[in-house]
C-alpha cells in the first residue's frame, strides 16, 4: 500500500463515521454501553464526532509532511496496548501505526472491546488491504516495538516486560485550567466541558483549577447549574455520594452543589465527581506549580489562552493530530524504526 493509500483510506473511514450518524448509530450506541456504562451514546458521539474532525485529507496530509513515510520496505509489528478510560482512545496509536506502513498488533482494553473492533472492523472494509496489517490479540509477545497506555503502576509493568525493546510507555496524566478572576458565566461553562465530558475520565479532562481566591469557586458553581443531569448517571452519582462522604466524616472543607465537590488540595489528579484547587498569588508562583507537575500534565485551559502554551476553555477533548499523548512525538518514534 501506498502512502496515499493510507491516506485515502482513512479519509473514507471519516466518511463513514459521518454517514453512520444518520443510519445505525444507536443500536452499535447501546452495544457500546452495555460493554461500559460509562461509554453513554452521547459520550460515544462525542468521540466518534472528535475522531472525525481530524480524518481529512488536509489534516492528513499536513500532519504527516514531517516524516519520512513513503518508502517503508521493512514494515514492523508494533504491539499497542490500549487504554480504556474514554471511548476509542486507542484510536490514534492505531492510526499512527498503519499511517506509517507498520502491522498494529492490538491488545484491546476490556473496557472498550465493542467500539475499537467496530473501528478496525470498518478500516479493513474500506481497504481490505490494512487485513494484513491489524490483529488482534491477548498475549503480544516477540514484537518490534511497543506502545502501552496505562497507569503509574501499570507503567512500571509495562517497563518491565517491554523495556528492552523500543517502547512509548504512558502514564496516569491528567489536565488543569487557570483562572485569574476575570472570567464570566458563559467562560465557566465552557470551562465546565472540559472537567465533565467523559466524566472527567479522559487524560485531556480538567481535575485541578488554579484560582487567585476561594470567590471565584462560588460564582463556578452558580454559573455551571446546567451541568446537573451529569448526576442522573448512576455511576457518576456513586462516586459523587461516597466522595462526599467520606469528605463529611472526615471533616474535610469543601464546596458542593449537589453534583460536584471542589476541595482544595495539592494533589493534580482528583477523584471522580471533584475538582480540586489550588490558590496562587503571582505569575512566578504559578509558572513554579505548573513547572514542578509538568510530567503529569497532559494539556492547560486558560480562557481564549491567555497563558502561554495553554488553549481555550472548552477545547481540552479536541486534540489535532500532532498533540500526542505525553507530549511524545508517536509518529517520529515509528517512523524511525525502519
């Protein structure tokens, strides 16, 4: 297969996730959320409508103009083991891989068996040539090269068994956002996108605020109300119920508003249903915290970006192609193993 081939397919594959919206979406929907309540359609949606926005032959063809990928003659077996903490997260290191003319040998996560067999099974219909190229198995053993998403203590695993080969070995990573007293209603709601989509299960979601003072809290939870039915998902509520009570017994300060709990803490990645904050005087001392977890952060909102290097509320779950997990360039990785 040619690059443009590749290219070609994957631009077709996007057109096929448009179309499927308007035909079969809902029964393969309620599959997906039978294999994970969290995985809802919405969230489903969500994910597809984000892998969508990236699959055209523009963006395609800008992300991919760096690198060296059209005369690979030695394609290699490249082990992915996926993450499953929101809908096709795996996607993209599939992507990367058939993008640079290797065989993506797939461990699926358990938690979303249903969609990234629906997305493969759909790649190999649209250029059954990629057949050869995709499989998926239980054990990846004896392969070139590998890419493990998990968490700290699976990573520690992953290092162990894969250490000796070329290898991008992931983390637990998770997002912040900034504030500095001038947001409005309509800024914290679409801050507010970015800490509940998903759940906040995403690496990409906000678990932490930066704040100037404890007021801003307050005019966050009065302006984010219409975020209330995330609630009616039981197992959001659950883990809502048993933070906030363990909050209680404990006699932790804490801010609720009957759907969230904002608690102030140093700690980057919070619990399910919080967010914690942490309240900074002057740029310096904000540029030092940011500095000092610069390796568990995945990605900073700020509103319309005024910090450096951040982007806008609102945006965190839209990455491009190029912002890879981690910051690690996956696709130079790959590229350099022929």
């Amino acid at each position: 297969m040619t690059l443009e081939d590749r290219i070609e397919a994957f631009v077709r594959l996007g057109e096929r996730f448009e179309s499927f919206f308007q035909n079969d979406f809902s029964e393969l929907a309620i599959q997906v959320e039978n294999n994970n309540p969290w995985f809802t359609p919405e969230n489903t949606k969500s994910a597809i409508q984000a892998l969508r926005a990236n699959l055209t032959k523009e963006k395609l063809e800008k992300w991919i103009e760096p690198y060296d990928l059209q005369n690979i003659k030695n394609p290699k077996s490249i082990g992915i083991l996926m993450a499953g903490n929101i809908p096709a997260v795996g996607f993209d290191d599939l992507l990367c891989v058939l993008m640079a003319g290797h065989q993506a040998c797939v461990k699926l996560s358990s938690s979303d068996q249903v969609l990234m067999r629906w997305i493969i099974d759909q790649i190999i219909a649209i250029e059954p040539r990629f057949d050869k190229f995709i499989s998926i198995e239980e054990m990846l053993k004896s392969k070139t090269a590998y890419i493990a998403t998990g968490s700290d203590n699976s990573a520690r695993y992953f290092d162990y068994y894969f250490g000796k080969y070329p290898h991008i070995i992931r983390k637990n990573r998770t997002s912040v956002g900034i504030l500095d007293g001038s947001e409005k209603n309509e800024d914290f709601r679409r801050l507010a996108e970015d800490v509940f989509q998903y759940f906040g299960l995403g690496c990409r979601n906000v678990s932490k605020i930066y704040i100037k003072d404890k007021g801003q809290l307050i005019g966050f939870l009065d302006a984010i109300a219409d975020f209330k039915h995330i609630a009616n998902h039981y197992k959001y509520f659950n883990n809502y119920e048993y933070n906030k009570s363990i909050y209680l017994v404990n006699k932790d300060d804490h801010l609720d508003n009957g759907f969230l709990l904002l608690k102030e803490s140093d700690l980057m990645v919070s619990p399910i249903a919080v967010l914690f904050y942490e309240i900074y005087d002057e740029r310096a001392g904000l540029d030092r915290l940011l500095s000092e977890n610069k390796e568990k952060i995945q990605c900073i909102v700020s509103n319309h970006g005024w910090y450096p290097g951040t982007i806008d509320f609102g945006n965190a779950q839209c990455p491009s192609l190029g912002d890879y997990a981690d910051g690690v360039d996956t696709l130079s990785f790959l590229s350099g193993l022929d």
